[in-house]
C-alpha cells in the first residue's frame, strides 16, 4: 500500500484550488487521503507567502508538522506553493525540517515530489510559472460538499507596486471558455449549490485570447438552465467591471448580484504610487453605475492604509470615500513592505503603528456603517445556503451578500416542529436582528 498523505492548505481560495489538484492526483496514483497531519506518512503544507504575516505563519505551519518526525509517523515533509517559489534555493539551508520544496509551477508533478522526498533527497522542484489545472484533472475537493471554487485564470499581470503576486504566479493565463464549461457542469452534477469563480483578476478573463473573450461572454456560456445554486465572482479589477458584465450579472437568475471590487485606495496621488488608475469620484461614480442597474447589489472592497507617502489628507479622502461609498462589507489592509516590490524602495515610509492606528479607524467607521445597511434587512425575506448547526435549534448559513470565509453569516432560528435545515439546501428566513456584520433569522417553515 502507498503511503498515506495529509496536506494543510493556507492562504486564498486560489490555493485551496491547488491543494485540492495536488490530492486528486495522488488519489488517482493510489495514495491514501488522511484527514489528520498524525495518521499521514506525508504531510504537504501548501504555503502562502503574498505578505510578511502570511510568511511568518507558513514558517510556523511547516515547523509545527515537523514534529511530527520526532514523535509521529511521519516519514516526509513537503512544502509547496508560494512560500517555495519566492525564496527557492534558500529554503533547503533555512527550513532543513523540510524534505522537498514544491514550486507552483511544478503542482502536476506533486506524485514525484512525494517519491523523491520518500527517497531521502532534499530538493527544490521548480518548474515555469506556467501550470493550469483543467476539467479533467482529478481533484479531492475539500471544501464542503454544496461549495466549490472554479479558478477561470492564472497569475497577473498588474503589476501593483505593493504586490509579489506576478513573481509568484506569473502572467496571467485564461482557460478555455469550453473547458470551464465543462468543470461547472461535472461541480453541479456533483451538488455544488454555490460555485464561486476566481482569479488573481476574473475582469481580465479573455483579455489575451485571439480573439479575445470576456468576463462577460464567459458567464453567458456557461450551462445555467437546469442549475438551482448560485455562481459567485470575486476579485473584480476597478476599471474593468464593464457595463456587459453589470448587465449579464442582473439579467441572471443564478449569478448573485455580489461585487468584490478591490479598489485598495482613493487618492489620485496613491493610487499613481500603486501604479493603479482612478480615483474616489471615479470608484462613486462605478458604485452608483452598478446601484442603478441592480439597486439590491452588494458590494465589498479592499483597502490598504499607510501606503509610503500616504499623508493625513490622503487617508482623509479615504475616510470620506468609506462614509460616501456606504460598502456592504469592506476589509483593510496595514501596508507590509515586501522586499522586492517597488513600494518597498518608496521614500517617505509611513511607520506600522500609524498605518495600523488607521487601518482601525476605517474599520470603526465602517463598522456603523455596515450595522445600518443590516438593519435594512430586520423583517424582510431571506435566501439563505443552510452550512452547519451551531446549537440545537440554530444553524448557520449565508445570503448573497455573504462570500465564503470572508463575509458574514446569517444565523437560522427553527420554530415549531418543522422540517429542520439541512446543509447545503436553501431555505427561506425572516431577518428577526441586526448585528455588525451578521443577521439573525426565523426560518419559514
């Protein structure tokens, strides 16, 4: 019998994808999937390393299985993903716990790097940053049952001055429009009620095809009519969210109307600096585009505070952009100053205590925010995708305007002797409470 392996996988959705190809190919070469790092003889830590913090807790992950040699049955320890492609040939003198290093380009080959580490080798397995799964390639899919991600492209081509993402992943490469056909229909056959497409840049999708495609024309190709679940797309490019696309979301019956705009910052001066375009009249003006064509839209961006060079006044407009703007969710970011990025090498570094300390302040200010947008919802009728019960008689499931891991969560209510949520289903609610990012509801029997 082949050794059994265990993989922890960190980071984005985008990872988890990776995570979920690696094991599908070493199931398909007859190696035992394990749930616990204790039963495996393998154990793979699938890295992330876009920022410090992510890092440091890959460090810290791939440290905590090696003990394991010393006190389990573990026999080899393999550290793949970004971590492995960012800092290559140093990781075999820095991390000598680790017996082979797996780099993204180099995932296909995930059943050798397991044969080489199992062999007693240290090695770094490289590869170009050129690997894409496709429809046929086998996944263990790790996420739950009714939830699946869909990764439409590879890599980026923006470029931000902040970000490591293109070193790590390389240019951006769509997948055949056919073939993602293809790996949505195999998902809703399998019951994935929700199916969430992503990419470093989905807006980007096509670009580089001859002829070049779209976001747009990808979503009116995929098989829809029989599907009784949701599609969900993340990590929209500001200045790409076309108006083809605003339409073919609101035209859909199973395309939520979420939006994930990243739009990072507001200030001309720093967004020149990011080596991104618009500004905060721009990104209010694509908001109200978006409100006038689906009034019900939720909307969620991400922002980074202390830029090098971020005055008062540039986080002021800031400020003012989250309390004009009125997102449904937001996240904010402390700038980290990655070596080799050109923000790095910016003058004028603003120290992390003040960046966090603002990071804070857009977090308070939209936390008002995000309460009032809430209490809209006190007495209206929900859908809701039912995930898992909490306590007796109370279950936890999310709305359309809750993305996976990310968002918040609406929490169920059973009354009376009704028939109880299952997970995975959709049932309807009556949004009882309010709170800052969650909603409390009486399911409808």
């Amino acid at each position: 019998m082949k050794p059994s392996v265990a993989l922890v996988s960190l980071g984005c959705s985008k990872n988890l994808v990776d995570s979920e190809v690696m094991l599908g190919l070493l199931d398909q070469a007859g190696h035992p999937i394990v749930e616990d790092n204790e039963d495996a003889q393998v154990v793979i830590v699938n890295t992330c390393a876009f920022i410090e913090p992510a890092v440091n807790e890959a460090i810290e992950a791939v440290l905590d299985v090696s003990e394991l040699k010393k006190n389990g049955k573990l026999q080899a320890l393999i550290c793949a993903g970004c971590l492995s492609q960012r800092y290559q040939d140093d990781l075999l003198e820095e991390l000598p716990e680790v017996d082979v290093f797996l780099t993204p380009g180099a995932v296909g080959e995930v059943v050798k790097a397991v044969q080489v580490a199992l062999s007693g080798r240290r090695e770094v397995m490289k590869a170009p940053l050129e690997y894409s799964y496709d429809a046929h390639t086998p996944r263990w899919r790790s996420a739950p049952s009714w939830l699946a991600y869909v990764k439409i492209a590879e890599g980026c081509d923006n470029h931000c001055a902040y970000c490591t993402i293109p070193s790590l992943r390389g240019r951006h490469r769509s997948r055949p429009v056919d073939d993602i056909c293809d790996e949505f229909s195999d998902l809703a056959s399998d019951g994935a009620r929700e199916i969430v497409l992503i990419a470093h840049d989905t807006t980007r999708y096509g670009a580089e095809m001859e002829p070049p495609s779209s976001l747009a024309a990808l979503l009116d190709s995929l098989p829809t009519r029989d599907y009784d679940g949701w599609i969900r797309i993340m990590y929209m490019y500001p200045s790409r969210v076309s108006q083809q696309l605003i339409e073919a979301i609101a035209q859909s019956n199973v395309i939520v109307p979420y939006f994930d705009i990243p739009f990072q910052h507001v200030s001309e001066d720093i967004l020149q600096r990011m080596g991104r375009a618009g500004d905060g009249e721009i990104y209010l003006n694509e908001l109200a585009r978006i409100r006038r064509m689906i009034p019900d839209a939720a909307i969620r961006t991400t922002l980074i505070a202390g830029l090098p060079g971020e005055a008062e006044e540039d986080f002021q407009m800031l400020l003012d952009f989250v309390r004009e703007a009125r997102l449904d969710r937001l996240g904010v970011f402390p700038y980290w100053p990655e070596a080799g990025t050109p923000a790095a090498e910016m003058e004028d570094q603003v120290p992390p205590e003040v960046a966090r300390q603002r990071q804070a302040e857009l977090i308070s200010v939209q936390e008002e925010i995000s309460l009032e947008k809430n209490q809209q919802f006190v007495g209206q009728r929900m859908h809701v995708l039912v995930e898992h019960e909490l306590e007796e008689g109370v279950w936890a499931g999310r709305s359309y305007r809750d993305a996976p891991e990310v968002d918040g969560e609406v929490m169920l209510r059973a009354t009376g002797e009704g028939p109880k949520p299952v997970p995975g289903e959709f049932v309807w609610a009556t949004v009882e409470k309010a709170q800052v990012h969650d909603l409390e509801t009486i399911l409808i029997n």
